[in-house]
C-alpha cells in the first residue's frame, strides 16, 4: 500500500484547533447536549455521589443526625468549592501579564 493515508484522498487535512477555538467548539457541544437532555436529571446521580462523599467525610462512623450530618456535609461543599474558586482566582492572576512601570505595590503607600 505505500504511504497511502487512511482516511482517503476526500478527506481535507484538519489544523489543530486553538484553545479558545476548544473552548467554543466543546459550549456548542453543551449548549446541544442540553437542549436534547434534562440536565437535572442527568445529573443527579453525580450530584448525589458527590454529596455522600461529603457525608461520609463529615460523618465517617455514621453516628451523627441525619440532618447534622447533611448540614456539615453542605458545609465542607461549599469549602471545596471556595477552595476550588480560590485557586482559580489565583491562576488567573498569576497568568495576568505584570502592570506596566514595576511591581503592583508601586502605587501602595508606605
């Protein structure tokens, strides 16, 4: 056969996508995925896991209330995504090109 490609001669060569193209390319696929499906429901399985996970944690023994239980396990929830929100902030930041004229505590007083 040679270094005949697979694909055929039909097929035109693909440039790789762009970041940002991804990034548009994989909400279209969102966007369609959900208008198709009730995302709620497609998602509870996963939503639930995710919280008994945070039970289990907040509960190891299982010798708490359930509502106890429930409440801290809510509790270490929104500590996870605080920390999540926290080091996205901070990736943000640090990929932020320096301000123009030195450091960002130039404008600080002393």
């Amino acid at each position: 056969m040679g270094s005949t490609d697979l694909r055929g001669s039909h097929m035109p060569k693909r440039e790789p996508l762009s970041p940002t193209e991804r990034v548009l390319r994989a909400r279209v696929a969102a966007h369609a995925k959900h208008a198709r499906h009730d995302s709620q429901a497609a998602m509870a399985k996963a939503r639930a896991a995710l919280l008994a996970g945070f039970e289990r944690q907040a509960d190891p023994d299982g010798v708490l209330p359930p509502l106890e239980r429930q409440r801290r396990a809510e509790q270490l929830r929104s500590a996870h995504f605080a920390r999540l929100a926290f080091a996205s902030a901070k990736a943000r930041r640090d990929r932020r090109p320096p301000a123009k004229g030195g450091d960002e505590s130039a404008g600080a007083s002393r």
